[in-house]
C-alpha cells in the first residue's frame, strides 16, 4: 500500500502525467536510429543513461549492436524510465536527510532497509522492472521517513557510537559482560567498552557527529569516555590503543571539543581530524596528516606533529620524520570496468618506501571496508574474491620507520559479471567449400569490443564489427577455426571445414644448354630460343607470359615431354612465367625466368699496367674478366675466381707478344694484346772520352757510347779526378743514339776517369 501511494505522489508531482494514467502502461516511444548516431549516444539522449543501451536491444528483440542497422525504428521506454528516475531520486533526498539527522546511529535498522530497497530499485531498473522500481522505491522512502522520525527523537540517546562496519571477525566486551563476544555492524557501543580485531580482520566506530576511528587488524582498544555536555552542546571522546593501530578521520564541522588517545605511558590530544597511531611491544608510532596539530604527552616531554608529520616513541628516545608523499595509482583507470574474476591494482614505485599498505572499500569515504593489507611489498596486487560491484581503493608508502605515508588519491572500478558470449558470424566461405587454389578469403563480423582470432591470428575488425582475411591451406581438408572473446572472457566460436585440391602438379626443367648472365638466360641476339622438359602430358597447352602476365604465345608440350620456343628479349632483364595449363584451364605446374639479350663483350682489367720493358723472367697479371665465362691467355685456359684471375707468364729474352681473350656466356668476345720485352744484359759501353776538346782554357767534356736494346736511362753518374780532387756528376743519355755526355766548366789539372755507370731500362748496369 505505501509503495502505491508513494507511487501516485510521484505522479502528481511530477504534474507532466495524469493521475489517472498508469505510466507502465504507457506506449513506448519511437525513435529512428539514423548512420550518425550511436547507441550509446540515442539511449543517453532519451532515457538519460546510456548504460541502458543491452536493455533497448532486449526490448526491440535485437541480439547485438552489430545486428542493429541504419534506419531501424527503435522502441524507447521514456515515460517509464522517468517515473522511475523520479521515484530513485525522492528516495535518495529521504535517505540522505535521515541520515543528517543521525539515523545510521539511531535508527540503523530503518535506514539500512530503506538503502536495501533503494539498492533493489535501481536493478530493478537496470533489468527494465519499472513498476518493481517505483515500488521499491517508495519502500525506499518510506523506511527513511520513519528512520528520521526515529532519529530526531533520539537524539538525546546516551548512546554516542556505533560499530559501522566489520570486515571479518570483531570482538567487544562491556563492561558489564564477562567475556568477548562477536560485533556486528550496527551494534552500539558504550563507555569503557572494549574491542578487538583478529588477524585480517577490521572494524569502523562511528560517533554521533560521524566522526569515525577505523581499527586495523590484531588491534585492542577501549572507549573509555564519550561525554555531551548537553549546556554547550559539546562533546568529549576518548579512546585507549592498548595494541595494535587505528586510523581516525574526524568531523571537523562538529561541535565537538575534544578527542583524546591514550596510548600506554602516552596521552595524546588532538585538533587534528586526520592522524593514525600504533602501538606495539617497543614504540607508539604517530602521524598527522591534518594542518592542525596532534600533541603528543610522554611525562615532561611534549611534542606537536605538524602536517605529514610522523613520530615514534621508544625507550630509547624519539624520533620525528616528515612521512613519505602519496604514491601514484597506475591501473586500473578510473572508472574501468573489468570483466575478469581478479583486478589487477598497480601503482607506481615510490621513492623511499620499503612497502604499502593497501585498502579497498565499497564507497568513497572508506566506510565499508573490503580489504585492508598492510605490508605489501610489490607495486601491484590482483583481487581475487570480489562479488560484482563497484569498489574504491588507495595506497599508501611506508617509510623505514614504519610510518604510513599520505593516502593516495582514491580510484573507483567495477566488476560486472557478464556470462553472454559475444555475437559471431561466418559468412564465407560455406562448410564443405572446396577450392583448387592454396588461398582462400574468410569474411564474418563480430562485436566491436571482441578480440576474434582466425586459427589461433589475432584479426583487426572494422569500424562495423566486420573482418576479412585471407588464409592459406594445406592441400586436404582445413579446418577454419574462430574464435570471438569478449572483455568478460566470454567466448563464441564458429568452425567449418574446406578442402584445397590442388590440379595436377606438373614440373618444368629449363635446359642447361641455354647460356646464362647472371642467372637469366642470354641471347646475343633480340631473340632468345628456350628449350625445356616437362613432365605433363604430350599436346598440353603452355602458356609463356611477360611482364605482369601479359601473354607472348601458347604451345604445345612434345611428344618427349619437350617444350620449345622463341621469345624477344633487350638488354635489360625481363621476367617471364611458362604455365602448363589443365583441361579446366587451371594451372598445373608453372617456373618463371628471367631473359635478357647481352651484346657487350666481358672487359678485362688488370690490377696494374704492364711494363713494356722488364728484367724480370716472370710477368704477373691479375684483374677481372668482367662477366666472361672463358679466359685465355695467349691460347691457354687461365682459370676464374669470382671473376678474377692471378697468374705468373713466363718470358723469354727479347720482346713478348701477350694477348688475353675473354668470352661471356652468349659468345661476346673481347682481346687485349701488349708487348713486353725481357733484357737481361747491360749495355754495351763501346767508347769512353775524357778531355778539353777546345784546348787547355776550354770546358771539360766526358762522352761516353753505349747501346742496349732497350734503350738507356737519361741519367748516367760519374765520378772524375781534377789534380787529385774527386768531381761527382751525371751523364745526359741519348739511347737512340747510343750515346752519353756531359760537360764541366774549364779548370786546369790533370783528369783521370774515376768510374761510370750507365743503366738500361730493364735495369742492368755497367760500370766503365
């Protein structure tokens, strides 16, 4: 009856739909989905969420986006989505005014089961329920009027806490109570109560101003004072850490005037809305995180921790550091949505931290805590466990001292189950398919966030979901094998199966006789004859093609498998293709080659020019033959290396008539001929004068003849004797006409020959 009447409120308030009109019974609107739009981007523009877009499918009987095509009329539930956007919304501005008035202290029954109809309201919306919805929340509501109604006149309850969450096993103890027992969220607690925490197990107090203490796991404390003053309306906390640690975030809009931790030996007052303590057998260990101070007592000594300020207290005295900043989330990304069972959580090094401690919670303020592990060593952790929902975590560094540093910024994801394989078509090639050819083209379409692979190859889809490829195949059957896995994991798959019968296989042999440059067969002509063998039946039909397949002739094979014919050519290289074609006109076996006509003789070149004149008994050649297939020299082979040779001719005395013949492959013949003499004498000295043929005053002149068949070297020196004093010089020789002289200015004394040297070309020398 509420959920009724909460439901007809709605509709008169909203003053857009007649009260006496039920709304679910309203006819969906149609809208055309044009190329330009998106789905996302339609449902967002009339329903005001795109998230609805699986549900418009659902509702116009469309099984994937892919299916979904321009032009397509598409039925939208606005009317109804509306109403129950509206109702949500009153039930959330119910919800969130009981709990200003405390309603989570004082009436937590009430307005945890207004959270759970609001919570089964939107899924209901979520799966298009929209009646469901509006009913839910209107229970929503309704449970929220009573909780602040419950609140307000509770609001002077003794009662000052309550146990707001518990993540694994809590324990309490009052002081009226003789031994532990199990709390519970929800369970109010008094003063001079005790908790406790087991191993991986937390628990958050809330005051009635939402101050809230969160204490971590194997810790003990004590409420020991929660205080009104009911006059000034102030307030007074304080609680005992006998071990163990605990994080406290403050509200500091409160009025309250005063929150104390004790720690053993330690007294502890705060201004400070954000710190952390921890107490252990050997230290107290304090942070601050707040602007405003947290001072700290131990006997005379006195101590005040600023912002990101952290302290320890041992026996042997105190130590102060600035703790470390707040690390750096790296993944997932904001608002990720992970499909898989575990969610990896990284974040980036942090200079100076020898671990972290790592929180994840189901809302924002870390209320409702998931997970909370201190100590993690590496950057990263995977999350395995979680129920599907939307989470919030952070990390924090700690230092040497073992001080946690600033939290990092807070990163929201969400695990959604989604158990539907994606949508996959094959639609070519048909199963059975069978080809002749060794390739075939495989086209389908899939879902746009699907990875699909084709035989275990990774596919690229188009901006339609669409795909093509090409697979090559075995002859025999194939088997074509998709698969399409969405971001869940889910998985569709399609196989088929083709087969590739090759035609009959054939092979071609070009004959070795035809000459070769360079591996393409060479004619010095512009026509090439090519002769060949093939194992194809006589009178098949072969087809010779050239560049890019343009066909030159058919023939056909012989009756001894013989393959002959004539093909132009030019000098540069051309590439051509013979096929032996089948009775269907399939090709059966085909070779291809390369042609060129070669009319350029092979250049010789030597490494050094010959001498024409030597006195050496061996002459040494080497150089190149250019492309030459045959060397020879003066008639005899000479044997090729690469291209090059290396030889040693034998000379006989007097001149040496050298000629070296190159020949390619085709027949192009080149000659290179030169004359090298061998002299092995020294010339012949026939004369020798030495005087003043122009009397006593004239120059002195010293003539020498002399001949050598290979000609005289232009300088000859001397060495003469004028009165006993050694005069040193060089002869200007004429070798045509075998004759050397030189002349000295006139000077008196007696001349006496000393010694000569003449030089032929070949190097020989007399000395005269």
């Amino acid at each position: 009856m509420a959920a009724m009447v909460g439901c007809t409120m709605l509709l008169v308030s909203s003053g857009a739909i007649d009260a006496e009109v039920d709304p679910m019974e309203a006819p969906f609107e149609h809208v055309r989905f044009d190329e330009a739009d998106t789905l996302r981007g339609l449902v967002g523009k009339y329903l005001h969420d795109p998230d609805l877009w699986p549900l418009v499918l659902a509702l116009n009987n469309i099984a994937s986006p892919a299916d979904l095509r321009p032009g397509t009329e598409l039925a939208l539930p606005v009317r109804q989505v509306t109403v129950a956007d509206q109702a949500l919304m009153n039930s959330l501005h119910d919800i969130q005014a009981a709990t200003a008035e405390g309603a989570r202290i004082f009436a937590p029954v009430e307005i945890g089961q207004a959270l759970e109809n609001r919570d089964a309201a939107i899924l209901q919306r979520e799966r298009g329920e929209w009646r469901q919805a509006v009913s839910s929340a209107a229970e929503a509501s309704d449970f929220a009027r009573e909780a602040l109604e419950i609140s307000v006149a509770q609001r002077d309850r003794a009662a000052e806490a309550v146990v707001s969450d518990v993540q694994g096993r809590v324990e309490g103890r009052a002081p009226a109570e003789q031994a532990w027992s199990n709390r519970l969220p929800n369970d109010v607690l008094v003063e001079y109560e005790k908790l406790r925490t087991l191993s991986n197990s937390s628990t958050q107090i809330t005051f009635r101003d939402l101050s809230r203490l969160r204490l971590n796991p194997n810790s003990n404390a004590t409420i020991q004072r929660m205080r009104s003053d009911p006059l000034t309306g102030g307030e007074v906390a304080k609680v005992s850490l006998a071990e163990g640690d605990f994080y406290a975030l403050l509200n500091q809009l409160s009025d309250r005037t005063s929150f104390e931790i004790e720690v053993p030996g330690v007294e502890t007052t705060t201004n400070s809305a954000d710190f952390w303590v921890r107490k252990d057998a050997e230290s107290a260990r304090f942070v601050n995180y707040d602007s405003a101070g947290l001072q700290i007592a131990r006997g005379s000594e006195v101590i005040t921790l600023g912002k990101n300020e952290g302290a320890v207290l041992t026996g042997a005295g105190t130590r102060r550091a600035l703790v470390l900043d707040r690390p750096l989330p790296m993944a997932p990304a904001p608002g990720a949505i992970i499909y898989t069972a575990a969610a990896p959580l990284a974040w980036q090094k942090l200079e100076g931290a020898r671990g972290y401690w790592l929180e994840v919670a189901e809302d924002p303020g870390f209320n409702k805590m998931i997970f909370s592990r201190w100590e993690v060593e590496a950057q990263g952790v995977s999350m395995t466990g979680l129920e599907p929902g939307h989470y919030y975590w952070r990390v924090a560094g700690l230092d040497a001292l073992g001080l946690p540093g600033a939290w990092s910024t807070p990163r929201d994801f969400t695990l959604r189950v989604d158990t539907t394989p994606p949508f996959l078509a094959l639609m070519s090639p048909a199963d059975g398919t069978l080809v002749t050819v060794p390739e075939i083209e495989v086209l389908g379409a899939s879902e746009l966030s699907a990875k699909v692979v084709l035989n275990g190859d990774p596919l690229k889809l188009g901006a339609d979901g669409s795909f093509l490829a090409r697979l090559t195949l075995e002859p025999g059957e194939n088997r074509i094998e998709l698969a399409a896995t969405d971001p869940a994991g889910n998985q569709s798959n399609r196989s088929l199966t083709v087969s590739y019968r090759p035609a009959a296989t054939v092979g071609i042999l070009l004959s070795d006789a035809i000459p070769r440059v360079e591996g393409a067969l060479a004619s010095r002509s512009g026509e090439l004859t090519v002769a060949a063998k093939t194992d194809a039946a006589p009178e098949t039909v072969a087809v010779v093609s050239g560049e890019a397949g343009f066909e030159l002739l058919r023939t056909r094979v012989g009756a001894a498998g013989e393959l002959n014919f004539t093909i132009p050519v030019k000098p540069e290289r051309q590439r051509f293709t013979i096929a032996v074609l089948g009775p269907g006109g399939t090709v059966e076996g085909q070779i291809d080659f390369v042609a060129l006509s070669d009319r350029t003789a092979p250049e010789v070149t030597l490494d050094l020019p010959p001498p024409q004149v030597t006195g050496e008994a061996g002459l040494r050649l080497s150089g190149a033959a250019g492309d030459a297939a045959e060397l020879e020299l003066n008639g005899s082979a000479v044997a090729l290396d690469a291209g090059r040779f290396d030889l040693t001719l034998p000379l006989v005395a007097g001149r040496n008539a050298v000629e070296l013949t190159a020949r390619d492959a085709v027949g192009n013949v080149s000659h290179t001929r030169f004359d090298v003499f061998l002299d092995l004498d020294p010339p012949e000295v026939t004369r020798v004068d030495l005087g003043r043929p122009q009397g006593v005053a004239g120059p002195i002149e010293l003539r020498v003849e002399a001949h050598d068949p290979s000609g005289l070297r232009q300088a000859a020196p001397f060495i003469l004797s004028i009165d006993g004093e050694e005069v040193r010089g060089f002869l200007h020789c004429d070798g045509a006409v075998g004759s050397c002289q030189a002349s000295l200015p006139p000077r008196p004394g007696k001349l006496r020959l000393i010694e000569v040297v003449i030089e032929d070309y070949a190097g020989n020398t007399v000395i005269e």
